[in-house]
C-alpha cells in the first residue's frame, strides 16, 4: 500500500517538480519490494503481467483521474474518499467506505510490519526471513505501540523524513533494473520461455491468470488518491494535473520493469520460492549478496518511516469518519495533545490481535496485503459511481478549469469499468472475508445513528445491502470454523 504519508511543509508553495516528488513518495510503499515473487506466485506468466498492468494502468489512471475532478467539482467534500460514497448513495454506503477503508489501514499496518521484519531478519537470522516468528512478532508489536505512544504526544511526519523515505525507496529500486541490463543478468531466452503460461500439465487459464494480477497490481497502487492531498501545496492548480499524471505513468512504467525483468533473471518457479522482500534476492543474483543487503536496508528504512505516517492515518481516517458523522462517537475523541486516542488505541489493538494470528497461521505478506487491498475495492468502486453520477449530471464542471466534457465521461467510464474488474477477479474466498469484517461495522453504524436520532437504513438499497453483508459474513466464519477457509 502506498504510504500515503502526511506531508509537512513551511512554505506550501511547491511547484511541477516538487508535486511530483511528492507523489511519487506517497504511492511508491512495500509492495514493490515483493513483485518479482507475487505474480509467479499466483501462476501469472509473463504475458499475463503485461496484460495486468495494462488492465491496472488504464483503471489506476482513471481512478486518479476521478479524485482529481471530484476535487474540482465537490470541493465540499472533505471527508477523504469515503465522502464521495456517502454524497452519492446515502450514509450506509458511506459508512460501509469509510469502514472499509478504516480496516485496510490497519491490516496494512500488520502487512508492512510484517515485510519490516522479515528484511530485518536479513541482517538478525534470530528473527527469521518470513516476518511472523515469535521474535519477529515481539519485535514488531513493540515498534507498533511505541509509534502508537509517539502520536499520541502528537508527533507528526515531517517533510525531511518523507525525502529520506523516498530516496531510500528509489535508490535500490533504479540500481537494481540499471545493474540488471548493465551486468547481463536480463536472459530473453527466460522471459520468453512458456510467454503465456499454456505450456505444461499445471497450466491455468489465461483469463485466470490475468484475474490473480489484479490484487497485486492494485496494492502497490493503493494510496493513488493521496497525491490530491498534495494540491493544497501547489503554487498552480494546472501543476497538480500535470505531477500527478506525470508521477502516475513514472511509478507504473517502474512497478512494470521491476516486475518484467525480475522474470527475465529467475525462473517463475524459482521466483515463486524466493522469501520477501523478493527483490533482495533477485538483486542477489544479479550482483552478489552486497545487492541483497543494499535492498533490506531500502525497505529497512522506508517501512521504518512509513509505518508511523500509515499509523497517523490509521487513527484519522476513522477519526474524521467520527467527526463527519460517518462512525459513532467514540472514534471522535481526542486527548489534550489533539491526538485522535480512542480511533488509534483501537487500531493498533486490532493491528495487535491480526499480528498474533499471524504465527499460528503462517501467514506471509501477500495474504496480508490480499487482505488489506480487498478492503479497498467498495471505497474505489463507489468513488468511481459517484464520478460517474455527477459527469452525467454536469454538476459542478463550470468550476472545472480547462474540463473537456468528452475527457471526463471517458475517465468515468474506465473507473466504473475497473472498479468492476476487481470485484470480479477477487477470488469469492475474499469477497466473503470483507463481509467478514464489514459485518460488525453495522453495529458501529447503527450506534452512530442512534446518537445521532437518526432513521437507520433511509435509503431503499440499505437494507438488501446490509442482508447481503451479514450473512456473508456469517458464512465465512463458518467455513473458516469448518477449515474450509484459511484467511491468514
């Protein structure tokens, strides 16, 4: 997931260059250290990836694109991208955004820990390469209460520490595709070979394949509504379209030679082995082992960082969701520092419990971010459906400078039609584990409601909405209890 760190600045006067630095920072997280191993993993060939990028290039750009108008149009609303679903189909659906969002923040921070440390291990074999040993489970809830500790005495990200994060981000990442062709490393006979995974007794289907891309490829771009945030910084406005279609083809032309080129060095069933970061050992075959320690140290860094902007996040999103009316009160109170107390206890207490299953389960970092990016695929969908409402019904565009009309319905169409695509090609089994956690929110929700002395469900699809959350739900805990399902 994309950091989507709380940029600080003194001057707010940053320019076409600045802009996009910025957000490139903001989407540029773990996942990317992880591709070389996740697309092998879930049997995707070579051919398959370029069609996934491709698929999540022009929905990712659309998506952009969405937040970026909708910024323009509805100005009022503030309340991060779960507001657009609310504005749009009423406040149970709102709640449901909102909710989703909230628990892919926390799961994301249990994902990154995760990744965190297992690059540690690297370097402290006690630790163990997969992230969910005791001691890396001891190790990473200390790290995660003591950021906890750390926001609540109101300490924030500063824009010296985001530079830091992302030099360390981008160093690792430019030598390792440089360093690739410049040793020989690339072999066109390895990428070549099987091109389009149809060769073999094993071999999965082509739209199959292409479907296992989705979740991977929306992680590592998870977060790409952060770079509006980076408008409130601009000198021009004109400059904030310009860096974030600029910052946007930037990361996914890098996230595509990561990938691509990972598979023209390894064997997918030697990159499918490898333990994460799997970048580091990639790097390790091309150059040496000093190549593998230059990337755990990348990651050392950037996760170190990053995982108290996702914890500041994590506790505003459903803090400003409390504040909004979205969540009940609760999650509204803060402490005599400003710090949002009750919505970040919570969260770490739950990012604590999931840290805990992690060693019974076994569970490896892309189930984690599997996880967190499913919770993403409503707050996405809906922001697009509303887009898509407002460029038929014209509304607000006479405050849209330099608007093509024609553009905009283009861009709301591929929205809604990616938004789509993910529900579609996430597998059942995490359908069912977002009801899973989407169902208790509905307490949440009514209690909000009552506070509020308000009707509960108002609108005519609440309530189907609600049935069909509950008791998907309630399935799949009963297949999880029955051992059908192993979420983590």
């Amino acid at each position: 997931m994309g950091e989507n760190e709380k940029i600080t600045t003194e001057s707010g006067d940053l320019g076409f260059w600045g802009l996009t630095a910025v957000a490139v920072g903001m989407t540029v997280a773990s996942g990317v250290f992880s591709l070389p191993r996740d697309f092998p993993e879930v049997g995707a060939s070579q051919g398959a990836v370029i069609i996934g990028w491709i698929i999540c290039g022009l929905g990712m750009f659309g998506l952009m694109r969405t937040f970026f108008g909708l910024s323009y149009v509805k100005p009022e609303l503030k309340g991060g991208i779960y507001s657009f679903a609310r504005a749009g189909f009423g406040d149970w659906v709102g709640f449901l955004s909102a909710w989703g969002y909230w628990v892919c923040c926390w799961v994301c921070l249990v994902a990154f820990s995760n990744l965190l440390f297992a690059a540690t291990g690297y370097f402290l074999p006690f630790l163990g390469t997969g992230g969910n040993s005791i001691p890396a489970i001891i190790c990473a809830s200390v790290f995660l209460w003591v950021l906890c500790a750390l926001v609540l005495k109101g300490v924030d990200t500063a824009a010296f520490v985001n530079v830091v994060i992302t030099i360390a981000k981008m160093v690792p990442l430019f030598m390792f595709i440089l360093l690739a062709f410049l040793m020989g490393k690339f072999n066109p006979d390895i990428f070549f070979d099987n091109f389009w995974g149809s060769e073999g007794a094993d071999a999965i289907p082509l739209l199959a394949q292409v479907s296992g891309t989705a979740m991977i490829t929306l992680w590592v771009f998870s977060g790409i509504e952060g770079a509006v945030v980076v408008s409130q910084r601009a000198k021009r406005m004109p400059d904030v379209a310009k860096a974030s279609a600029t910052s946007f083809f930037f990361v996914l032309v890098l996230y595509m030679f990561i990938s691509l080129v990972s598979m023209g060095i390894m064997p997918p069933e030697e990159l499918a082995a490898l333990d994460n970061p799997s970048l580091a050992y990639v790097m390790g075959e091309v150059v040496g082992p000093w190549g593998a320690m230059l990337i755990n140290l990348g990651v050392i860094v950037s996760l170190a960082g990053g995982l108290l902007s996702v914890v500041i996040i994590t506790a505003e999103v459903a803090n400003s969701a409390a504040k909004n009316g979205s969540f009940c009160e609760f999650f509204a109170k803060e402490n005599k520092n400003g710090s949002p107390v009750n919505s970040l206890v919570l969260s770490i207490g739950l990012a604590q419990v999931l840290l805990i299953t992690t060693y019974f389960g076994e569970t490896t970092f892309q189930a984690l971010y599997w996880l967190s990016a499913s919770m993403l695929m409503l707050p996405y969908l809906f922001s697009a459906l509303f887009y898509a409402k407002v460029v038929k019904a014209k509304e607000g565009f006479d405050l849209y400078p330099g608007c093509k009309y024609g553009f905009e319905v283009f861009v709301a169409v591929i929205a809604v039609a990616y938004g789509a695509w993910l529900v579609f090609a996430v597998s059942m089994e995490y359908l069912l584990y977002s009801c899973m956690f989407y169902a208790p929110g509905a307490l949440v929700y009514m209690k909000g409601k009552k506070e509020k002395g308000e009707k509960l469900f108002p609108e005519m699809h609440d309530k189907p909405l609600l049935a069909v959350v509950v008791v998907a739900g309630v399935i799949a805990i009963v297949l999880i209890a029955a051992g059908v399902l192993q979420p983590l």
